[in-house]
C-alpha cells in the first residue's frame, strides 16, 4: 500500500515538474535576448580575456543600481551554457 502512494507522489512531482519546466522555458531566450541587446557578447569578446563582473556592469551604459540585475542575467545565461564561470 505505502509504495503505491510512493509511485503516485513520485509521479505527481514528476509531472509538476514537467509542467514548470515548460511554463518557464522562455527565461533562457528572454534572457539571451536581453544580453545581445545589452551587447553582453561583444564586450567581453572586446575585452579579451575573462570579465570580471564589476567590469562589466562598469562597460555597461546602466545604472550602476543594476548590477545585481546583470548578476542574475549573467547567472542565467551562465547556467543555459551561453557563457562559463572561471
């Protein structure tokens, strides 16, 4: 009986998963999107070796407020495998 209700839990969160998963797909585009807009790729291609984040947010024409913005964006794309941490 217990592991009928074990499968069924383990069934039900697989499918809450699936339905999270497909509701939030768009973040990676939005994101990727927002980076080329922002012309993310190009400066730290200019830059020519590993940006650290201040600099970056630094080369940006944001306000510097934003930098917990870019932080996350970069977390983003980080993890989609648009860029890599070193």
């Amino acid at each position: 009986m217990e592991c009928k209700s074990e499968e069924r839990v383990s069934k039900l969160l697989g499918a809450q998963t699936h339905v999270w998963n497909h509701i939030f797909s768009f973040i990676n585009s939005m994101s990727l999107k927002c980076a080329i807009d922002l012309d993310i790729p190009d400066i730290i291609h200019k830059y020519g070796e590993p940006m650290p984040l201040s600099q970056l947010t630094a080369s940006l024409s944001l306000n510097p407020s934003k930098a917990n913005c870019i932080y996350r964006l970069m977390r983003i794309l980080t993890h989609s495998g648009f860029f890599s941490q070193l």
